[in-house]
C-alpha cells in the first residue's frame, strides 16, 4: 500500500473506481424497494368450497391450491394443483363433475378459464374433454373453442367449438367429425 501512496496517479485512478462502482442508478434502488403486488393476498391448500340455496348443496369446488389476486387489474383467483366443480341437480343425488389441472375466476365478471385435462361428465355418463373451457357462472354456461370430443352411448364425437348449460345436459358442438349412429325407428 506504501507504493500506492507514494504514487499521487495511482490513487486518484483507484478512488475513482471506488466511486464510480459504488454508485446507484435512482431507477435501480426503486426498482429493488418496491414492495411486490403479484403476491395473492391469500392462499390456502386444500381449498373446499360449497355454495347452497335455501338450504340446498347446489355447487361445490375443491381445489388443490387457492390463491387470491385481488390486488391485480383485472382482480381474480386462481386454483391449481387438480380443480374438482360439481353441480347439483335439484334433488342434489346426481352431480355433474367437471375436472382439470387449473382454473382462473375474473371476480367481477365471474368468468372462469379452465384449462388443461378439462373434463366434464353429466348424471347421463356424457363425458367431454377438453383442453380450454371458459364458465360464465352468471350465464350458468360452459364453452369453448378449443377442439372437444364427447363420449355419448359408446360414440365418440369430435368438433371445434362447443356450448353447453353448466350441467352438461344440453350441449351443442361445432365444426362436428366423426361417425354417428342412428337409429330408424
């Protein structure tokens, strides 16, 4: 260190290294202070949820992992981990399942995008799969433009575009394949 002091030159170069690496950018120091809002404001494993009317199961969803973006724009909550919904007819013996990987709940519209594995079976053993479905809880309906296929009596029916009641017991499919029996009676 003894050379370095006695070298005026020297010094001035290493203080201005010193400085110079010191330094913060303001546009940095904010960017690392500030306080991340893509945290859910809540979040809970093994999430249960059962809504009912006058007494009456009437939907129950059970998710793996629940979380709750509140504080994003558009506001929504996700669910993960395997999404399980079940409708209840009226009589709340038979149910219709809908299954997937993931869903999305837009709060204020109550829109829901589900998505991966999506599968939908009604009290009649119709099953539709799916990879993308979207439910208007408000409008009680399911759809999608994904490619679908449904497994009815033995028959598999494939189409692009789809639309249903959220039971699953009328449905409507477009851009239909696949062979379908008929009877003649």
């Amino acid at each position: 260190m003894k050379s370095l002091l006695k070298q005026p030159k020297s010094l001035l170069i290493l203080a201005v290294v010193f400085f110079s690496a010191c330094s913060n950018d303001s546009m940095d120091v904010a960017e690392v202070s500030k306080i991340p809002v893509v945290f859910p404001l809540n979040e809970q494993h093994g999430a249960h949820i059962t809504y009912s009317d006058s007494g009456q199961k009437v939907l129950e969803i059970r998710a793996g992992l629940l979380q709750d973006f509140g504080n994003m724009d558009p506001a929504y909550v996700f669910f993960g981990e395997g999404v399980t919904v079940n409708f209840y007819s009226a009589n709340a013996k038979t149910a219709t399942v809908l299954k997937a990987d993931t869903a999305r709940q837009l709060k204020k519209e109550d829109l829901w995008g589900i998505g991966g594995n999506v599968e939908v079976t009604n009290g009649k053993g119709e099953r539709m799969t799916t990879e993308l479905l979207f439910w208007d809880k408000k409008e009680e309906r399911l759809y999608s433009d994904a490619k679908v296929q449904i497994l009815s009596d033995g028959q598999l029916i494939r189409g692009k575009g789809f639309e249903a009641d959220q039971s699953f017991n009328t449905y409507r499919i477009y851009k239909v394949q696949g062979e379908i029996t008929v009877d003649d009676e």
